[in-house]
C-alpha cells in the first residue's frame, strides 16, 4: 500500500483532541492535507497538514519548526 493510501485511512481520527480529519484533500509520500473543524468559530472548516516524524531527518525538522517558533 502507497503512503497516499495509508494516509487516507487517517479519516475519521482526531488529532490533539480537537482536530477531526474530516476528508483527505491530498499530500505526498511524506505529508497529507485533510480538511478539519476548529472548534467555536463561526467559519470552522479549515485545512491541516500533517507530516511524517519518522526517518533520520525528523528530529532535525522538528528542532528547525521549534527555532522558527521562538
């Protein structure tokens, strides 16, 4: 099965507690778009893109996302 396949099974889970994967929009061998909920707004269809944390190179992804935070 292709990552595209596997990440499609993702609808329907909850991320965080708060974001349901309401239908796969798309995405690559590597990250997949779905379209979500925000909880208590009026307009709450949004996008959320997830992306694979597994391989050699996520914890220095990570790390680059926590530095672009601060």
């Amino acid at each position: 099965m292709s990552n595209a396949a596997v990440w499609k099974t993702w609808e329907g889970r909850v991320v965080e507690g708060k974001y349901p994967l309401r239908q796969w929009l798309g995405g690559s061998e590597h990250s997949a778009v779905f379209l979500t909920e925000l909880q208590g707004l009026p307009s709450s269809k949004a996008a959320i893109k997830l992306i694979a944390a597994d391989g050699p190179e996520a914890d220095r992804q990570i790390a680059r996302w926590r530095a672009a935070a601060q």
